[in-house]
C-alpha cells in the first residue's frame, strides 16, 4: 500500500524534540521527505538522521533562529532547494515563560510574539509563492490551550497563540483558492520540558490530570502525529480554517493551572 504522503514534502520548525519531533516522524512513517529546522542544530541533525535510518527517507537539519525575519526566509528558500518543493509546512517552534500579567514588560510581550506569532506569519508568507505555484499545500500552526482557556501568568504566550489563529483562519480564506489549506492543531502532550516541570510538580501534573477526561497526558508521536498527517494528506482537501484540539477532550470543560511566579 502506498504511503499516505509519498512524493510529498514537509519543513517542520523546533521539530527535533516534542511536538514537533511526533510531527516530523509521522510524516516520514507516511513517506514524507523532511526538513527539521530549529536552533539547536545538532538536535535537528539528531533527528534528521533518525528519520533517514528508520524510515528511509530524505530528511535535513537546518540551524535558524526563528526570530530572524531573514533567517526564516532562508530557512523557506533553503528548504525548496534541498527537497525540490515544498508541500507541508508547521509551524511549531515557540516558547512560554511564566510571568504576572502586570509584570511583562513591553520587550517580554515583543518576544513572545516574535518567536510564536512573527515566525509563522513570515514562514508562510515565504512558503506562498510556492505553494501557489504547485497549487497545493498544506500549513499547519500549532495554537495552544494556554490562549484557549486564557491560562493565568502566561499572557505574552496566550496572545500571541491566539495571534496564530487569527492569521490561519484568515489565510485559509485567502489562499483556499490556490489549493491551499490552513489549520491550527491546539495540543496537549509531553514536551521534554513539560515532563521535566511535572515531575517537579507531581500535585500540579495530578490536578491536571483530575480535569482531562481521558484521564492521561497525550504523547507527541501517539496522538499529535496522526492528526497532523491527516491535515497533511489528501484527505483533508476540503478542510481549512479550523483549531483541532488534540488534548483528551481537556478544552470542554478547560483545564485550570496556575505555576508559582514571582509576586
């Protein structure tokens, strides 16, 4: 049986770990050629070359800092020549830090925007003209259920993730006649970093848990790949401007959480 994404490829920012990390892999397990770019570049090589040798594909590592205008530009142009086209691109790369609202400062609420919100927007801005030209593509934005739910003392990272759906849902708009789809995945999985804090914080991890209805934290590969593969594929032609929620029904109700930050 053919692969679901043979022939297809796909540039996947900050996916040498987490979420980003369960993306990447489900697209290659589809037949995907992948390009992982992020910061840490020997992270990115790490993975590129696990991709290569468990799932046979072309995958490369990219170094960007993804708050670059620039970079990203590059990141896009480099990306086409070394896979030949570019038919996927997620935008996963982002960041959080806990803060009191009254506390940001207008540089805290600059970053956060141009690590989560600025690096989508130029991302796909490049990525157009070519997507345009093959008359296909497929970009997927990872929102969060931080904005979602309003969590308290993450406001610079609540707003700019809020920021990301607004600029999908509009771009969906604009480019569906190009063949292009636009869709947010809101997840809630394991990152390396998340297992770290809820290990320390095994109260809070519980607390959480007690409100998700599945009972359990997700998994990058597990649960969050799949969906993503699907909004990659075929399959999904006739869906655009949409927010999945891959969290274990946790937004119905919300989940509420609140980390110790300074007074």
């Amino acid at each position: 049986m053919k692969r679901q994404l043979e022939g297809r490829t796909a540039l996947v920012t900050g996916g040498g770990q987490g979420v980003g990390q369960g993306i990447a892999r489900a697209f290659a397990s589809a037949g995907a050629d992948v390009v992982i770019a992020q910061r840490r570049l020997d992270e990115a090589e790490r993975e590129a070359a696990y991709l290569r040798d468990t799932f046979g594909v072309r995958a490369f590592a990219q170094g960007v800092d993804v708050t670059n205008a620039a970079a990203v530009d590059a990141m896009v142009a480099r990306a086409v020549e070394q896979l030949g086209r570019l038919d996927i691109l997620v935008n996963n790369a982002g960041g959080s830090f806990p803060k009191r609202l009254e506390n940001h400062s207008d540089a805290d609420m600059a970053g956060s925007l141009d690590v989560n919100y600025w690096s989508a927007f130029r991302a796909m801005r490049a990525a157009f003209p070519v997507m345009k030209a093959q008359k296909y593509g497929r970009i997927i934005n990872l929102g969060s259920l931080n904005g979602v739910n309003a969590h308290m003392f993450t406001v610079a990272y609540n707003a700019s993730k809020e920021a990301i759906r607004a600029l999908t849902r509009t771009a969906a708009v604009e480019w569906g006649p190009y063949g292009i789809t636009c869709n947010v995945i809101c997840p809630s999985a394991l990152s390396p970093q998340a297992k770290d804090y809820f290990d320390a914080n095994p109260e809070m991890a519980n607390a959480i848990l007690s409100q998700v209805p599945v009972g359990r934290f997700g998994d990058a590969t597990q649960d969050v790949g799949p969906v993503a593969l699907f909004l990659a594929s075929e399959g999904s032609s006739y869906m655009t401007g949409n927010t999945l929620y891959v969290d274990g029904g946790g937004h119905i109700n919300g989940v509420a959480w609140r980390p110790e930050v300074e007074d």
